[in-house]
C-alpha cells in the first residue's frame, strides 16, 4: 500500500472541532473510495453507502427527521448507534 497525502488531510479535517461533512470531487477511478475506506479504520464504525444500489438510495426516501434517518443508516448496516467514532460514506452521488 503506498502512502496517500490525502488521508493526512482527512486527519486534519477529522482533528477539527467544528468539522463539517466533506465534499471529494474528482474524476472517476482515481482513487477517492479507497482513500476513505483507509482513512476509515480511523473509525470505530463505517458505514459506506453507494447510491447506484436501490436499496441504498430507497434509505433516504422519505420525509424523515435527521435522528430517524440516522437510525435507518444504522439499522442497514446493522450496527448500533452511540458505539464509537463514526464515519459516513456516501459514494456515487449525482
């Protein structure tokens, strides 16, 4: 595995108190997923969501408060929320 520069930055960004969610754009098969999927054994939970799956866009359907879309997120990956640092993916977004 060769050393990527750009987990440094995600540390950094992570680091930040005031973090907000993080936007990666770029060209296709240059390596962005694989970036986050290292960056997230950072993590205690990962949860990685590509919306080309149906069953992964059909989770943000609806009119849903925050905290019960959270939840869904959980439930799908079968993880229990409040376990740890947690890391939201969400790939393939147009």
């Amino acid at each position: 595995m060769f050393h990527r520069t750009i987990i440094e930055d995600f540390k950094k960004w992570a680091a930040k108190p005031e973090s907000r969610p993080l936007v990666l754009r770029g060209a296709r098969q240059v390596g962005k997923t694989t970036a986050v999927k290292i960056f997230a054994k950072e993590y205690d939970i990962f949860i990685y969501l590509n919306l080309e799956k149906a069953e992964e866009r059909n989770i943000f359907e609806g009119d849903y408060p925050f905290s019960d879309l959270l939840n869904r997120l959980f439930l799908h990956v079968g993880k229990e929320r409040n376990a740890g640092r947690v890391l939201i993916f969400i790939d393939i977004i147009k």
